[in-house]
C-alpha cells in the first residue's frame, strides 16, 4: 500500500514526464515570458485572477522562494515579516534574522498601525488547499494599515475554486508564481516570475535587466505553458482526488495533490494549526489513475 506523505510534492504524471524529453531550447524574451505566463494563468475555467494589468512590471524569478527572499529583505528593516501558521515553511528559515511574528488567527490587535508589518500569505493557502477564510478580512486590514502583502500563487497549476480579483486590494504589491507543483521535472528548473505594481528596484529586477535570467527554464516553462492549461491536472486527476480522499477518509481540498485529516492518528502530518493535518496524496493519485487506464 502506498503511504501518504508530508511536504507538497508534484505527481509524477507520466505524459508530463515525456514532454521534458520533447522540449527543444528556444531564446525567449522577458516580454514573451510575461505575456505567456499572464495568458497562462487566466486560461482557466477552474479559477479566475483579474487585474494583472496593474501589475506592469514582470520579472522571470528562481521559483517563487527568490521573490520571498527578496521581498524580506526589501522589507525587514522597518517592518515586521508576518505570516499565518501552517504557510510555506520556508519563510520561518528567511525570516530567522529578521523581525518575524506567524499569526495564529487574523486580530485587528496584531496587525495594528500603519506601516509596521510586510505580510506574506499563500493562495490557495499552503495548510488548508484553499483560499483562506479570512483572506478577505485580512486583505481589508492590510490596506487599511498599510501592509504590502507579497501574494504566493505556487500551487495556481494545481487548483481549483480561487478567485481572485486583484483590483479589490490595493495592499498587494506582488504576485509571485511558478511551475513547480503542475509540472514534474520543472521542480529542479525553478521555473517562476514575479509580477510587481510598482518598480521593484532589487536583486531580481537588476539581473533581468542586464539579461541574466535562466533561459533554459524560460524557454522550459513557455514549452509547458503553451501546451498544458493550469486546469490539466484537476481535469486529469479530479476525479481519483475525491476517490483517495474517501478511501483515506479525509477531507478534499481545492489543490488537487491534498487532503485534510482531522484525525489524531494523522499527527505527524501536522503543520501547526489545530485538527488541520495536511496529506499529500501524489504518489496515491498518480497510482489510482495508472491503473485504471
């Protein structure tokens, strides 16, 4: 029997796989980067994003985890780092030599006063694999506090039911994504891009300018992009999440590789917020849909 795991890997789907194998490197231009991945993320019927076109300012990144760098560092000086428990791990590492606070739940108290914190928040978010419940409140707070808010869509190619409409908040200042999760292999390209409201005057955007970003992962992401939609893995592997969800008797989510366990005996896949043990179930679906074809 194959175990469920931790962490958020993507399923080793074997048509995504053989494309690695087809791709044949082609220059690509930052502009044609930006624009496919923009078609890329709004070709979708699963989920919606509308005001990307006030974010003029594209970026080709190393993943997502250089943006969540960068915005740290942008930001740690004069602000509290802050994100809600059970994110992305990661931002405990970066955040190790910087005023950091991980909230437990969304309070006016903890995010009072204006320009005191720089928040980072996944959506879907990272523990639940959906959008957050209190994402819209929170969003509310941090425009009114003036809080930048670096938005984590790393798992956009896996996803479904997220809407998001980036004219409602004008907190958020950046908009990171990569093809990590959709796309097996890609994981070890760092495949992602950065879009900004403003000039994001940093490490990323100065090597972009001089033309120093990874053209190999460029030209791998558009190869992806232009031939699968961020839909394909819902469409290809929906039906198996609902049918491992319930063998395992755990919760569906809108992220297609987890599910949700309240259970006690599933401790170990515990991030921090309470009867929330987050399953990834990639290896399981990857088998189901195999042996049913």
């Amino acid at each position: 029997m194959i175990k469920a795991t931790r962490g958020a890997r993507p399923i080793q789907d074997n048509t995504i796989s053989d494309w690695y194998h087809q791709h044949q490197y082609a220059d690509v231009t930052l502009d044609e980067y930006a624009d496919v991945w923009k078609n890329w993320l709004t070709f979708t019927n699963l989920k919606s994003i509308t005001g990307l076109d006030q974010f003029p300012h594209a970026d080709y990144t190393q993943g997502t985890s250089q943006v969540f760098d960068n915005f740290v560092l942008k930001h740690c000086k004069d602000r509290i780092i802050t994100t809600l428990v059970g994110d992305f791990q990661y931002h405990r590492c970066i955040s190790k030599h910087a005023e950091f606070k991980e909230l437990k739940f969304v309070h006016p108290d903890f995010l009072y006063g204006s320009d005191l914190h720089a928040l980072l928040i996944s959506v879907p978010f990272s523990d639940y694999g959906t959008l957050h419940p209190e994402f819209d409140i929170l969003m509310h707070m941090c425009t009114e506090f003036d809080i930048p808010v670096c938005l984590d869509l790393a798992y956009w190619g896996i996803a479904k039911n997220v809407h998001l409409d980036l004219t409602k908040w004008a907190c958020i200042k950046e908009v990171t994504c990569s093809l990590s999760k959709p796309f097996h292999t890609l994981e070890n390209h760092r495949v992602g891009i950065r879009f900004t409201r403003d000039y994001a005057d940093d490490g990323i955007s100065m090597l972009n300018e001089v033309n120093m970003q990874n053209k190999y992962s460029m030209s791998l992401g558009l190869h992806y992009m232009e031939n699968f939609s961020p839909d394909y893995m819902w469409e290809k592997y929906g039906n198996a999440h609902h049918e491992v969800c319930n063998e395992l008797d755990i919760y569906v989510t809108d992220t297609v590789i987890f599910g949700i366990s309240t259970d006690e005996k599933d401790i170990e896949f515990n991030r921090g917020i309470p009867l929330n043990n987050r399953i990834c179930i990639a290896q399981q679906l990857k088998h189901k849909v195999e042996n049913d074809s």
